[in-house]
C-alpha cells in the first residue's frame, strides 16, 4: 500500500523537493529547484514503451537498492492534484485505477511514499500518467536524506540531479554497471513512434 503525506507535512520534511507556482502579479510562473552536484539523463534501448517503463522501474529499484532506500518519496511540483486529469486511453486509465486502489482521492495533491517492494509497479503506472497527461505536475522523487532529485518524462527518460559529492560517486558507478544509457539532458524525444506526437496523450482536466 502507497504510504500518503500531507504536501505542506512533506515540504517541512523534505524542503528541496522542486517547486512550481504561478505569480498574477508579475504574471508568469516561478520555480525553485535545489543546487545540484551533478546531473544525468537516462534512457534504455527498448522495442516499446511498455517493456522500456518496466525495466527503468527495475533499474531504479537496483539504484535504490545500492543506495541502501527501503523507499522514494514521490511529490508534483505545483498544488494540483494526482487525479488532476481525465485521460480514457486504457494505460493512463489503468494508471488511474491503480490510484484509487490505493486509496488516492481525487483532492490528494501530497506525497506518496512507495516501498522497494511496489517500486517497479508504481513506476510503470507513473511513466504512462506522464506520459498521457499533459496537464499533471511533473511528479519528482527523492530518498529519505534529499540525496537526489528525479524525475521520469514522459519520453521514460530517468533524469537524476544529485545534490552531493558521496552519491554522485555511487550513481557513477552503478551507471556504469547497468543498463542505463547516458544522454544529453535536452536530448529526449519520442523513441517509441515516427514522430514526436505521443499516443494517448491529452489534457482533459477533471470537472
């Protein structure tokens, strides 16, 4: 089960999680993102979206798991919720299902905590809600310490910030280890289809 965090209960606990908002006074959006050591993009060679989310979930898992995380902490960046979108292409669906299974209301916009035990489910779930909504926060995570920042686009590109010198020694090395393939952070496109339009993808807002 998907452990929830009140938002405001996260961000006094983990004040480096990235940060969206829309100032009407000046009229255009603001950001906070923490000082970072050093970053990666990632991706996978795969043959489909499906089997690509599925080993990026097991090669976070593996990440994690050399890390020493029992757990992520999974938060959007602005305050809209996790439901925030209606999508009916049957993977965001079932994303969206996975949800309410666990208990996710349509008014919950806090965190999630996700056990090594559901990481790889929960991140499969996570790409396509990526992927096929266009309206939704981009859902960062990071471990218990604020070690890394990370995100997964909605191309199933890992991208990793990491905010120390200690980490970013071990992440070098399990990259090298694993299966992960290092690209340019500005380099992501749609590897799955013959152009850059995503199928499935939308931004229908709940009513």
């Amino acid at each position: 089960m998907l452990i929830k965090i009140n938002r405001q209960d996260c961000l006094n606990t983990y004040p480096n999680f990235p940060l969206r908002s829309y100032d009407d006074k000046k009229d255009e959006e603001e950001f906070f993102y923490p000082k970072v050591f050093k970053s990666y993009t990632m991706t996978l060679h795969s043959k489909s979206f499906k089997g690509h989310i599925k080993q990026l979930g097991l090669e976070l898992l593996q990440l994690t798991q050399e890390l020493a995380y029992d757990h992520l902490i999974f938060l959007g960046d602005k305050e809209l919720t996790w439901l925030n979108q209606f999508n009916d292409y049957k993977p965001a669906k079932e994303a969206q299902q996975f949800l309410v299974d666990n208990k996710i209301g349509k008014r919950f916009n806090g965190a999630l905590q996700v056990n090594s035990s559901e990481l790889v489910t929960f991140v499969i779930h996570l790409s396509w809600l990526t992927r096929c909504n266009a309206s939704l926060p981009y859902f960062h995570f990071t471990d218990h310490g604020q070690n890394m920042i990370g995100h997964i686009c909605q191309y199933g590109n890992l991208h990793l910030d990491i905010l120390n010198e200690v980490t970013a020694h071990v992440i070098h090395e399990f990259i090298d280890q694993s299966n992960l393939i290092e690209i340019e952070e500005n380099n992501c496109f749609n590897q799955f289809g013959k152009t850059s339009a995503i199928a499935g993808r939308s931004i229908i807002p709940y009513k």
